[in-house]
C-alpha cells in the first residue's frame, strides 16, 4: 500500500485518542487541549512523565504504555522533543499524529531539519501527521476536539480546512452566529504530511461531509491538490477563499503571454478546471457553504423572490443579475393562482411583493404557489419589518410550507435585533438566511452559475499526442546547439508548420538581392521583417516593413531595417531579413500564447491580438492541454468570440476549425517540454480560415 | 421669497409641534406617533376632535386652538380629512407639515386628485411638507420622532434619507447593532413637495450633519436633484443608494449610443458629475456613512495594515487593490523604529504583521509608528483572536493611541461575540468597525478613490456657444421640411462640418457618371456608399465598396450597390451614392456619439470604434456639454486611451486636441435641441489628427 493511499480514519474516526504532553498548568496549551477532549465519545488517554493525574484523570508515564489499538496521538510538547515522541508513538503502533507544537521550519534552519526528522520517521512507520504549528483537528459529531481552541464547532455538514490557525478562531466564533454546523473543522498547519490533497480526497468520501471549504494561503504539491479537486467536486462542492490575489510580484518575461498571465490567473484557471468555487471574501466563504450546506442544488440561474416591499426586491434583482443570476418569469398558472387570493396591487410578477400588510398566511400560500412554478430554481423571500408585520409568525409559517419545497430557499429578514427570533425560525426551518435580500440574490446567482458551469464541464479528454514531430524537435535542437533559448521568428514558424499549424511563408534572406529573389517567387505585394538571433521585439527597432509592391521597394526596405537597427541596437543583431507574402487585411487579429507556471504547467492564453492586445485586455487563459470543448469554453470566455461568432452581420467565423486548431496548439508545451513561451501574435482568423502572421518561441534555460 | 427657497427649519428644529389625529386607540399609527413624541425636547400639542385627553395629555379640539407660533404639524387622519386639515393648517400660520396619511396617489386617480389639493394649499400659504405615505422625520438630538416607527435612531451626524418607508425599519434597527447615529432621519414619501433638492440643500447647510446617505427608488426631479446634490458633495459627502440598476428595459434606438447608453448608465454619470458617491448594496450604504461620520477623509488611496496574522492582511490587501486602492510604502525611518522594539521574525513591511502573540503595547506603539509615516492615508488595524490574545485589552490600548492620530483609523476585531466587548471599546474610541478586514480594506478604496476623483473634478465650465451655426440649422430645417427625422450621411457631416469639426470630404451622386466625375475630382482610391433617406445601416444591405482605384472600379461599385440595394430592400431605398476619398489604415477608429436621456437630456459617449464597437464595450459617457477637462476624463475612462496615449511604442496621438473635438461635439446637442441622437462612428483619430468618416444624426420625433 503507498503512503498516499492510507486512509485518514485513524484521524477523523478514531476510538483512542491520547494526548502526549497532557499538563494541568494553567494557561498551557496541553491543558487546554485536554479540557477540551473531555466530551470526546471514545477513549481518552493521558501521558505525562512525571504527573500520574492530570486534572483528575489518571496518566500513563510512557508512551510505550498506551494500548496497541490506540489511533490517535495529539503532541503539545516542545519541538526539540517531539521526533523523540514520535519514533515512541510508531513504536506504539499510532496511527495518526496531530503535532500541534510549533518551532519547526517557520523559526529558522534548525526547526527545518526538525521537520525532516518527523518526516522520516511518520514515512518509515506509515503514520499519518497533521500539522506541526497547527490548531488541531475538531469532528463535532464524536465530540472529538483535539485543539487548544476556546470552544467546539457546532455538528453539521461542512468540512472546513484552514491554512491559518489565526483564522480558525475567529472562524469558530462566527459560524456560532451564523448557525453553520461542521463535520470536521482542521488547522492544516505546515502541511509537512497531510495536506489538501489527502484532505480532499477523505472528505469527498465522507458521507457525513456535503460541502467541502477551504481557507489557503499556498496550493503546496499543486497538481496533487487539483487532481484530488477535481476528484472531489465531481461528487459535492469545494469552495476556496485563497489569500494572496495581489501577491504575485510582475514577472519579467519576454513575451506577451508571460507578462499577462500571472500566478493568481493561473490559479484561478486551475480552479475552474477543477470545478472548484473560488470566493474572493470572508463573508463570501460563510454565505456560500451555508446555502450549499442547507439547501438542495440550485437546477439553474432563476430565482423567484417573494416580498413585503418593492425596494429591497429591486435591490436583489440588480445584485441577481449582476452576478450572472435571472429572474424567473412567473407562468401563466401562476399569476392566476396568486391573482385569486392576493390584493389586487400586488405587483403581479417577480418580485412578488405582496404589499407592507402581507402577514403569515399570506406569504405562506404566496411561497407554495411560487415554489410549484417550473420555471422557477430557487426563492428568495424578503420580510420588511412594517408596522403590521409579525416577523416571527412569519417565519414561523413558512417552516411548514418550507418541509414541502425541494428547491434552495433563502430568506431575508432585514434589521437587527427586532427581527432575531424569526431569523431563528428560519434556521430551525432549514432555509437559508441573510442579513442583506442583495447578499442572498448574490449568492445564489454565483452558486448558480458555478454549478451550471460544471455541468457543462467537458469530462472527456482529446487524446494527446506525446511525442513531437521530428522537424519539430530539430527546430530546438539547433537552437539548443547554438546556445541560444530564443528561436527566431523563421525557426518559430517552422515548428509550429511541424506541428500542423498553418504559419504564413516564411523565408529568409542575409542580402536584399536574396529578399528580392525570395519575393518575387512569392507575389507581391510582400513583408519584410528583421531576422535576428537575438532581438525579439522587431517593431521597436523599426524592423517591420509591410505591403512591399516591387523589387525597389523590397531593397528599400532591406536597407532601411538594416540601417534602423543598427543604429537602434547595433550591427550585431542584424542577420538578415525574413521575407513573408503581405496578407491582405480582414478578419481579425487574435493572440495565441503559451508558458509555464512554475506550479501548474503548461498555460495557454487565447484573445483579442495584434498591437491592441495590452490595450483591450481582452484575453482568457487555462491549462494545458485543452480538448477541443475546452478550447470552445475559453474562446468563450473573450469577448472577441462575439465577433468571431458573426455578431451585426459580420460574417462568421469556423469556431470548431479554431477550437481544433487551438486544441492542438494547447499539446505543443507538452510535447516540447523544452519550451518555456509561445507567442503567436497576430494569427489572422477569418471566413477564410486561420493563418499565423508572427511567431515567436522561447526555450527554457538550461 | 420663491417657494423653494424657504427654509426647511419648520420641520426640522421646530419649537412647537402638534399632532392631528392624535388617539390613544391601541396599535393604531396616532397613538405611536405620540407616544415617540413623548420624548421631543420642544412644546408637544395634541388636536382631537372628540376627546379632551390622549395618553394623560390634554388635547385642543381644533387646529384653530393651536397657539400661532406651531411650527410643525404631524397629519395621521384618513385620507380624505387631509385637504380641509392642511386649510385649517394653513390658516393656523404652520410653517411645515408631515403627512404620515397613505391612501393618495399609490390608490389611484382620485387619489392623486386628492394629492393635486394638498400641492395647491400648501403652494398657496407656502407651507412645506413632507409625504404623503412616509413613516415620517426623527430629529434624534432635539428628541424629536414624528414617526410611529418602533424605535428611536441615536443621535449623530448622518442624515438619512429613505424613500422606502419599508426599509426605514429596517435601518434603524441594523443601525443600532452598527452603532450609526443621526443628525435626522427622514422617510420621504411621494415627495409631493418636499424632494431630495430641498433636503440636499438643507443639509448640506446643517451644521450637525456631516454626511447624507440616500436610498433612491426614482430620482423624482432629476435636475433639482443633481443641481443640489453638486451644491452638497462640494460641502459634504454624499452617498447614494438606487433600487432598479437593471430595470431599465432595453430601449430600441436608431444608433448604436442609444443602444449602449441606458437609464441606468446615464444616472451613474449624473451622480459621478454630481460628485456623489454611489454604492451597490445595503451593507455598503452602512459602511461607507459610518467610515465617512466617524473619521476625517483619506488624504490619499495608501492604507497601511497592521495585524497579528498574515492571512487576514493578505486578504485585505486583494480587495484593498482590487477596489483601486494601494497598499502604502513604509519609509525607512518607520522601519527602523518598528525594527527597534518587534520581534525579528515580524513582516517587515505592510501589511505589518507584528505577529500572533502580540499583546496590547505593542499594537498600540506599532500603531502609533506607522500612523506617524507620511507615506500612510489610512490605517487598519486587524486582531485575529489566538490563544494569547486579549482582545478587550488591545482595543482598550488602542483608544489612548487612537486621539493622537488625525488620519482615518479603521479595525476589525475578526470573530463573533467572543470579541464583542472589544469592538464596543474600539467605537468608543471613535474608530471605524468592521466584522471582516477584505471589507474594511474595501471600504476605504472606494471612500479614498472617490473623494481623489472629486478633488481632480474640474469647477469652471468652458463657454458653451448657446446658438448654432446657420448651416447647421439649415440641415435640419431641410429634413424637417421633408418630413424626415433621419439625415443622410452627406447631411450628418455637413452639420457637423458647420459646426467645426473635420469631416471626410463626401458627395453624392446619383449617377454612375457623377459618381466617377465627383471620384475623379477627389483622387483615387475613393469609397462609395449608398446615399439612402430612409436606410441607415448602409453595410446590412451591401452598401459600402471600398479602396476603388479607378473609374471602372466606381461603375461597378455603383451597380453593385443599386442592385444589392433593391434586392434586399427594395429599389425605393436607393437614392445614389456618396463618394469618400479612402482614407489609409493607421491609428484608432472611434467612436463619439450623443442620445437624449428622458431625465437628464443630453448625453455624450466615447469610446473603441468601427465594427468592433459592440463587441468591445469599450465606451463611457456623460452628461452634456463637457469642459475640455471633463472630456479628458471621458476618454481617460476607456481602455482605448493608452492606444490613444502611446502605449508600448505606439504613436501618440494628441490628446488635448481630442478632448478639444469631443467638448466642441458635445455642445451640439444643446446648440441643436431638435436633435435625438448622433452616431459618428467611426472617427480616425492618428498622429496626422482627427477624421469623421461616417456620421449619422437622428432627429426628435415632432
């Protein structure tokens, strides 16, 4: 069995848990940790040295005195003893460790050769570590709290893993307010064994587990966490709140692409693929894992909203639809069936507002008329406190109707204190409530939204070549063996022909009597670009030259670049010209990109190209490589695809040739993994088809 | 002395107010409006007809008792009772009237023919009112609730104003638990007299209130509205709220700018011009009066952060820039002073982590370092609650610290009620509260970037020449004349021509001999479009030939066109030609139009041209005219601007003679009021200068 495959049961399950270093000293973290054991459902063991009781229960000295089928090891001690503790507790036979000590890696070289130590010893042993420097681990429903936290997270459905044990505490302290229940709560620490991706992979298997979040501040073994991300959002929702959107410091990079992708792109591209919802806020992590904690899936983006008053309903339809949410429309059977009961000025679509005197029964008969609509996905209902209204005898009628009512139902009942005993009959009633209706409308779309996206989420992959063509390779290999990682702008071309894309021709020419020969073998009107081993911004050295329409023009041509760039940048740069056919304007001007996260792989950008490419910002990146659906969902996420499609009568392009073409271009970084950055810019897509006008290649350093 | 210059002192610091209707009748809206009353610091006096005492107060038996000095009279009768009520009230010398009283204008014709008496009696004694249909006025520091909402708002320097009596409860019962306290809190009712121009006016001139914070569903009299809210921002900050963003339906327009501007957009360019700060949700309503009343405004957009754990201050720093603010620099000085006394491993930068254990001295002289660094706009102070933290002991520390600072001081003490009592400390020191520092870091963006962009708003206004060249006039008196509301192209550019700006030479011809006679006058290569009085998408119907080089190449352009033309139109839509010199590729197509918004008038859009202009949604607008200033920052808000700027080596263009074209065009609609719509798209802007190529004007409808 590998490491990798154990399972993490003897943590979260586990009948014997015994705390090394239990203490009774006052303030102590080891007190703490066994206070809080004391409501664990399964056995509870004590070592101390020197102290045969500790808070009056009895300890054992040694760790060699623990019982063999003891599955847990909670460590408070000292750092410098903790490798000690553990060969004992392998020795022992434990099964998992929670090291909650700190003074490891985060202190200095010492406290990392520490943690390799640990490391060691838990791999020889085949036991399982949590942290160091972590909060601990809670599982509510065994009353198992092995933290040194000041209270017990309430039992429910949402296994809440956090980076941050600062955070945790503060975590806690607001899911009492917001009535969030979990199945398990764990400070991941150092993540020096256990990390996201074990996690994962155990909570999308837990059935007492519906919705997985996290709070991370790193990706740590990033693909192993995508992998088990993916694997997990296939069967119940991850949610993520990563701090450290801005971090990424501007990377230098010699192309286009590498300077717009940045890490936080690419980790946000990497979610996507995995199905994972990211939340940009604090606020957002709690809102969003309560409704998916609490409510059935929305089917899709229509949400209907019931209220006492006209604003707050408009307040929540802008929220709704900015987020990506729609209103649903109320069926004809609908409007009739509220027409027969509701006064006549109610506003006779969606938002139903039921007028300031709506009173229990009211919005009761109103939410089961409302819920029943087919076109409807999700409710949404609003209370007002008005002088007529009971805030609790509402909320008190809708638990009733609610139990009835299989789609996501939200409420809001706004104001503070005077409305605080209806909004506890709506937790009671299992709907899910927020303080703002614009919040609650908020929510649900990008919930809605995201789950939409999933389901459209290719799951079949293209097959991928693995290996590269051989003239392919060669183009590396001569610029390997010339000691160069740049590939000019022919060899550029020429790889990307090996590889089956269609590159406009290329030739070049060291003399303007070659250039002219070359052209007139091609037709004018013809371009001339510089040809240097060295240079690769060739505009900015007055190195282009287009629409040449005779032999004069082409030697004018010639020598004007050679002169520009001399005197720009210097006689060395210059090694000729390439000489390409003039393609005549039409169609549109795109950006196709690739380069290398040093975390993910392979990126590809796709966008809006040509010298406007900065400028319009108009660019979406994912992860290589990409089936052909994929390339069709990141084309779709420009808004060039608008034109592409044939928006106002311009004519259309072929999209699925497209896809396929950058479906195909999306294998290239894996197949040459010497490649560091592609920039093809511009590639020219038009009814006429797809042709590459400039390329430009950098290899990786060696 | 007009009607809108009265004061509004009657209503809002009156010595004297008496209740109409006043009863004790148990949960009826007379008895709580005087039972809120019971607590008014002035002479409270109760009218009934019937009953010589209300709650132990004795009552007058008629309006006519009333002393003559009764400033303010609260109306709770029935609605039919009003009209006779306010005679009576008019009679009596009352300087101002709140009508609480539903059951006018919202129940129908006889209602608002109800609503048209009052307006009439009040005009002609030049008594002010408030409502009808409004929860009424709170005055918190004089005691004075003219309300029969169920509680008190807590007096302070906000005045809120709701046109939403439903959310009125709400707010106040939320404002409790945020701490918020009240100048005056007004519901504002069907605003029959009394509107937002007047309550601007009033309080901006207050000197109790320092911030006024609206919640709109309609903006009543748009340009009263905006001409008092400039008059107010000027002095204080204002902060708008508006229900319905996505209400305005899709309106059909005859030009692309009116397709792109809506209601919605128009108003958001009103309230930027008004200097008013606009927020998207009730949350934000609250959290930006309260940063804004409690401390001084962000000199800058810099925020230094100081926290005792990394995630959090990551977390703020993301929404910090994505909401346009900037973490601030620490200088070298304040380094070294923090270096002096925190722990070495602290973060050495902003945001300042100063570590888990870090105890109350030392967030209170950390803070007063950086707080000290002129580098620094704003701080946050964030506490995440660790096990050695005491969080009460912090905030107490904080507050000594906090009277020595004079820049705005924000803090988020992150958890439930477990840090509680620390942020009732930290709002009696006066510092701005907030549940999660990504809201806090958030909330001082937009304050910050919003009060930097008002203090770069330019004042003076460029002369607006009132009338219109004769030429221009004549164009549209020609096709009024024939009973058209569309000019032809020809007719567009001549307008413009007339009115100063550079157009592309164009004739028509209605020929094909006069089309090669006028092209060979111009010069080849020439462009011909098809000349139409009544078609003005010219492309839809194959009407634009380009680049034509010769005299054969017109002719067939000519025919090509006739016959594309009649066959997909029909041969009455064909009235020749027009015939443009081609004008080389280079430099940018724009786009500059002008619509006319129902409530604000003329309004002007800049932005990305040509063909694309759909699909990049590249554009902004604003309120006609513009200054050569405000032009500049129409075109500062697109992204085409750093083309246009010279962005990565492109040729600039220049920008100031751009600004210049685009406040010369936006004069055009005022000088040209018969004009509904104008599309110049596009317009060639390069090094060589500023070119219309295509221009369509649309007149109003008689």
């Amino acid at each position: 069995m590998t490491h990798s495959m154990k399972t993490l049961q003897p943590l979260f399950a586990p009948r014997r848990v015994a705390v090394i270093g239990a203490t009774d000293k006052p303030g102590s973290v080891g007190r703490a940790v066994v206070e809080n054991l004391a409501g664990f459902t399964g056995h509870l063991l004590l070592v101390n040295r020197k102290h045969p009781e500790v808070l009056g229960r009895p300890t054992l000295a040694r760790i060699a005195d623990l019982p063999a089928s003891t599955d847990l090891a909670v460590v408070v001690t000292p750092a410098p003893a903790v490798p000690d503790i553990l060969r004992e507790c392998a020795v022992a036979g434990i099964g998992a460790v929670v090291i909650i000590s700190a003074g490891f890696k985060e202190t200095g070289a010492e406290g990392a050769e520490l943690e390799r130590e640990l490391l060691e010893v838990a791999r020889a042993a085949g036991m399982r570590l949590v942290g160091p420097n972590c909060l601990g681990v809670m599982v509510p429903a065994s009353g198992l709290n092995a933290t040194f936290a000041t209270a017990m997270a309430k039992p429910g459905n949402i296994a809440f893993l956090s980076q941050s044990g600062a955070l945790c505490t503060a975590i806690l302290d607001w899911s009492f307010q917001a009535g969030l229940g979990f199945s398990a709560f764990v400070s991941v620490g150092s993540m020096l064994d256990v990390g996201w991706g074990d996690l994962l992979d155990h909570f999308a298997a837990d059935p007492a587990t519906s919705v997985i979040a996290l709070y991370m501040e790193s990706a740590g073994d990033a693909r192993a966490f995508l992998r088990a991300a993916r694997r997990a959002s296939v069967r119940k929702p991850v949610i993520v709140l990563k701090a450290g959107r801005t971090e990424a410091a501007a990377r230098a990079a010699a192309s286009h692409t590498g300077a717009i992708t940045g890490s936080d792109a690419v980790f946000d591209a990497a979610l996507r693929r995995a199905g994972v919802l990211r939340v940009d806020t604090i606020a957002e992590l709690f809102q969003t894992a309560d409704l998916l904690a609490t409510q059935p899936p929305p089917p899709g983006r229509r949400l209907t909203i019931l209220t006492n008053a006209g604003g707050p309903g408009a307040l929540a339809v802008d929220m709704l639809v900015r987020h990506g949410g729609v209103p649903a429309t109320l069926a004809p059977a609908t409007l009739e069936a509220l027409n027969a009961f509701l006064p006549a000025p109610w506003s006779h679509g969606n938002p139903a507002d039921i007028l300031g005197d709506a009173g229990p029964e009211r919005y009761a008969r109103a939410l089961e008329i409302l819920a029943a609509d087919p076109g409807c996905d999700g409710l949404l209902v609003i209370l007002t406190p008005q002088s007529m209204t009971d805030s609790l005898a509402v909320a008190t009628a809708l638990e009733q109707v609610a139990t009835q009512i299989d789609k996501p139902l939200l409420a809001s009942w706004m104001g503070g204190q005077g409305v605080e005993p209806g909004r506890q009959a709506l937790a009671r009633a299992g709907i899910a409530s927020y303080a703002y209706p614009d919040t609650a409308a908020r929510i649900f779309a990008r919930v809605a939204v995201h789950l939409e996206e999933q389901r459209h989420q290719p799951v079949a992959s293209d097959p991928v070549p693995l290996s590269a063509p051989a003239e392919a390779e060669a183009c590396v290999a001569f610029a390997r063996a010339e000691g160069r990682t740049l590939l000019t702008e022919a060899e550029s071309k020429r790889l990307l022909a090996a590889c089956g894309l269609p590159v406009v021709p290329t030739r070049t020419a060291a003399e303007a009597g070659d250039a002219v020969r070359e052209a007139e073998v091609m037709g004018y009107p013809v371009v001339l670009k510089l040809h240097s081993l060295t240079l690769t911004h060739k505009s900015d050295v007055g190195g282009v030259r287009l629409n040449l329409v005779d032999a004069a023009a082409v030697r004018t041509a010639f020598h004007d670049i050679r002169e520009a760039v001399t005197a720009k940048a210097g006689a060395e740069h210059f090694a000729g010209v390439s000489v390409q056919p003039m393609i005549a304007p039409g169609g549109w001007e795109l950006i196709l990109g690739a380069s290398t996260d040093p975390q993910f792989g392979p990126v590809i950008l796709f966008g809006a190209g040509g010298v406007l490419v900065h400028v319009l910002e108009d660019t979406a990146i994912d992860l290589a490589p990409l089936t052909s659906e994929q390339a069709h969902q990141l084309i779709a996420r420009t808004r060039i695809r608008r034109a592409l499609a044939g928006a106002r009568g311009m004519a259309p392009v072929d999209l699925d040739a497209l896809a396929e073409r950058v479906a195909a271009f999306s294998t290239i970084p894996l197949r040459l993994p010497e490649i560091a950055e592609m920039d093809l810019n511009p590639l020219r897509v038009s009814e006429a088809g797809f042709v590459i006008l400039d390329a430009r290649i950098v290899l990786k350093a060696k």
